[in-house]
C-alpha cells in the first residue's frame, strides 16, 4: 500500500499543478535535507494540504479533521486513496498525537495545519504547545510552510473562491540534529513565529484585487455585532453588502477585502481582523453583566440540528430546534424537550466550516449543524469566556 498511496500523491500533484496555476498560485519548490520530517503549515483556505504539497515533492501522509469523513461514501474513498490522520473537531487529540508519532517512526512524512482551524480574520491563529511537543519526541526534522494570500482567495466565513494572487513557500527548516539541541519552548516559538501571516499586513503593501460575484456573502458568520449600534446578529449579507437590520448602516466588501461604507460616510473599522478584534473585548464586557444571572438569555438560534457522533464517526441526529446560551449552560430544545448541557461540564468545543459546532462532555461527541447560515463563532467566543477561558482563534 505504500507505493500505491506514493503513486496516488504523485498523481494528484502532477494533474493539480496546472489547475492552481491558472487560478494565481505560484509556489516555491524545496527539498528536505531531512529523511523524515513533519511539515507544519498556516491555516487559510479548503485545500492548503494540495499547496504543501506542491512545494514539498516528497510523499506526505495530512491530518485532516474527521468531519470530513462522515460521509460513508467519499469518507471511505479519501481513506482507501490517502489514508489521512483524522483529527476530532471538539474532541480529545491524543489518538491523533499517537498516530503521527508511529507514522514517523515507519519512516513516513507527515504534513498537518498548525493551528487546526482556518482563520476567520486573516491572522494566523493559535497553535498548540501539543504540536512542538509531537515535533520534539517525533525525532523527525520539521519544515514550516506558509500560505500567503489564501484568506482572501477562500475566507472561512466566505461561500465563494476568488480569483487573486497566492502563494506558498518553505520559510525553514529545521534538522532533527538542530531540534536534538533546542527545548519544546523554543521549538514552539520558531513555529509560532515562521507561521505568523497577517493577510491585512501583507494586502497593505500588494494591493491585490480578488475578484468574486458575491464577495461578502456569509460575511455575518464572522462579524455578529453591529460596531454602529450594538446589535448582536443584525448584521446581513448579500451580493457585496453587508446591512444592520436594526440601524441599517450599509458596508460594502471590496474586491481588495477592506470595508467601507455605501454610502461614503466614515465606518469605524475597514478590515474584518480589527472589527474582529474589536467585537471579542466587546463580547468579553458583555458577558459580564450575565454573571450570576442563569435565567437570563445571553442569545439564541433557531433552525439547527443536535447530532451525536460515534467512534465510527457516524452521525445520528437527535433533535431539532433551537440552541440558547445562559452563563452557566447550553440547551437545546426541540419545544418539547429540552437537553442541558452545563458549561463546567463541557471538556472540549470547536467549529468546523462557518457553523459545524462539536462539543464533548461526560465521554460523548455532538455536533450542532443547520441547513441555514447562522453565526456559530459567536457561541464559541463565548461558551470559552463563560468557562473562564480566552478564546483563542
């Protein structure tokens, strides 16, 4: 099977080269002096496995989030054709740590996204300490990718590529003589720091149009309160405009990614990272005034689904209604029933997509899905402010 998953990689890489070309990519090609090596890239688009791969020849085994398997049928296909590591979204990483580290052993090369979640506002997110942890025991070298220009070519709140400049590169390399000699601590900062990308910084001096039909389409996943009037969820989408139902300010995202208002009067932040920012210390002040007030509603949503998932990963729905937020809990109430899950007992959350919420608690997985946008980051954000925790990207 190792040659046929060589000869798939091969393959793939060779019919993908043109496509991404022709879509704006370019890329640098770069050898490993190591024989086995862990590659770690930034987070930004759908397919930053396929540009990894294009700078590094070599077969590479990706870790890839097991949402992507549930589907019996392609999940079965990406399995028998590339074998990934799958890695649980909102669940423990333990299995998946295990898993790269008897892969590297075999000698195979692993590649994986270091922060495990794209980016909703073009910095690079937060990276594990676990990942200089892996690298350090793994003996293997280490090779940090970087991604440059792929947040605004396919934005995570986003439902639509666009067309524009990116690129990616090998930025370093670090031998497994050279990691013998430094501490988890100093591998954990060269990784953090070589994988450090701030979209917005790097548009500032290319300028780049990045053009799309409906460029801010989906846009209110990731900005949910008004900046103009306070409003939490007001915010909507269409085509390139984003409007306030509540005091119908109007922006439009432009084809450069930087917001600004129809109608030319001044707006108070003209990028989704500093509003994001802004939005975050403005939810954190929010949250506050919840305190020790359990019977108040922070925020709601109706339209969803609650699934179970299994160690099979599949997914059985159990209800379908609405999620509510309170300072101390979830609950998910379909009108009949309602399901309670306090905050203090939730062990691990996180997001998939735009609105794909996983959540673990007393040993079982959920997953909380809609056939409709809704804005999922807001409950994250605030489900880790609530349990006394920074939210971290």
């Amino acid at each position: 099977m190792r040659t046929f998953y060589k000869a798939f990689y091969a393959f793939i890489r060779f019919l993908i080269k043109p496509y991404f070309f022709l879509k704006g990519f370019t890329h640098s090609n770069y050898r490993p002096k190591s024989k086995t090596y862990i590659c770690l890239t930034n987070h930004t688009t759908n397919w930053d496995f396929f540009l990894a791969g294009l700078v590094l020849k070599r077969h590479m085994y990706f870790v890839a989030s097991d949402h992507i398997f549930r589907n019996p049928v392609t999940g079965s296909i990406i399995m028998a054709l590339a074998n990934p590591i799958p890695r649980k979204k909102g669940g423990s990483s333990d299995e998946t740590s295990n898993e790269i580290k008897k892969r590297l052993s075999e000698g195979f090369n692993v590649c994986m996204m270091a922060e495990g979640n794209r980016t909703f506002n073009g910095r690079t997110g937060f990276i594990s300490p676990k990942t200089a942890k892996i690298v350090k025991e793994s003996g293997a070298g280490l090779v940090n990718v970087v991604v440059r220009g792929g947040y605004f070519i396919n934005p995570r709140w986003g439902t639509k590529k666009r067309k524009g400049p990116y690129s990616a590169e090998a930025v370093n390399e670090y031998t497994p003589e050279r990691l013998a000699e430094m501490s988890e601590e100093e591998i954990y900062r060269c990784i953090c720091d070589d994988l450090m990308v701030d979209a917005y910084e790097d548009q500032a001096k290319l300028q780049a149009d990045y053009r799309c039909k409906n460029p801010a389409e989906c846009l209110e996943t990731a900005l949910f309160i008004c900046p103009e009037c306070g409003g939490i969820s007001t915010l909507k989408s269409s085509k390139d405009r984003l409007v306030c139902s509540s005091c119908s300010k109007e922006l439009i995202f432009t084809r450069k990614g930087y917001l600004k208002s129809s109608d030319g009067s001044p707006n108070r932040f003209s990028t989704v990272y500093d509003w994001s920012l802004w939005q975050e210390d403005e939810l954190k002040e929010r949250l506050k005034a919840y305190s020790g007030k359990p019977d108040e509603l922070i925020f709601t949503d109706s339209g969803l689904r609650l699934c179970s998932l299994n160690v099979k990963n599949s997914r059985t729905v159990l209800a379908t209604g609405s999620l509510s937020l309170y300072c101390d809990r979830l609950v998910f109430s379909d009108g009949d029933n309602s399901l309670v899950f306090p905050l203090d007992e939730i062990d691990k959350i996180s997001l998939a997509l735009r609105g794909k919420f996983f959540f673990t608690t007393h040993g079982n997985y959920y997953e909380i899905n809609s056939g409709h946008e809704y804005c999922a980051l807001k409950y994250l954000i605030s489900a880790r402010l609530l349990k006394g925790k920074e939210y971290r990207q």
